[in-house]
C-alpha cells in the first residue's frame, strides 16, 4: 500500500466529514458507491487513494459540491440540495 499525499488525505478528512454531517455511515456509502466498508475506511485513514470515479460517486450519494473537497471552504450542497 503506497502512502498518500498531503492533498489526498485532506480530500478523504473532508469527505468523512461530509458523510458525518450527513449522517451517514461508512457501510451505507460504501454500499452506495460499489465498495465493501474495510476499503472506505482504509480511504478514509489515507491507507488507500480515492480513484476520480469513486470521488465522483461520493459527492452525488452525499449531495455536496465537489470543489468543496478541494478548497478550505466549508462542504457545501450540491446542485440539487
């Protein structure tokens, strides 16, 4: 397993907290993004690289913007929220 970057740690910090302000588990996105809880989890931690389908994935199921990940803005809703 490679390390990830300082980027991609805090991409996969913001999108853990997007899925807690959501309310929504590990095994509920997991399930809705085709990936068993173990991975995301790993995701989560920085163990494992979030691929740009699985980002893609997991701002439409938890409805944020996906610039959100990416800027030190707050998470913000996406177009249909």
């Amino acid at each position: 397993m490679s390390v990830v970057s300082k980027n991609t740690q805090e991409v996969a910090d913001r999108i853990r907290v997007a899925r807690k302000t959501k309310k929504v588990t590990q095994l509920e996105l997991a399930a809705a993004i085709g990936i068993d809880r173990s991975s995301l989890a790993k995701m989560e931690l920085g163990k494992m690289e979030f691929t740009l389908g699985r980002v893609l994935a997991i701002v439409e199921f938890l409805n944020i913007d996906p610039a959100s990940l990416f800027s030190n803005d707050n998470i913000t809703e996406g177009k249909n929220g």
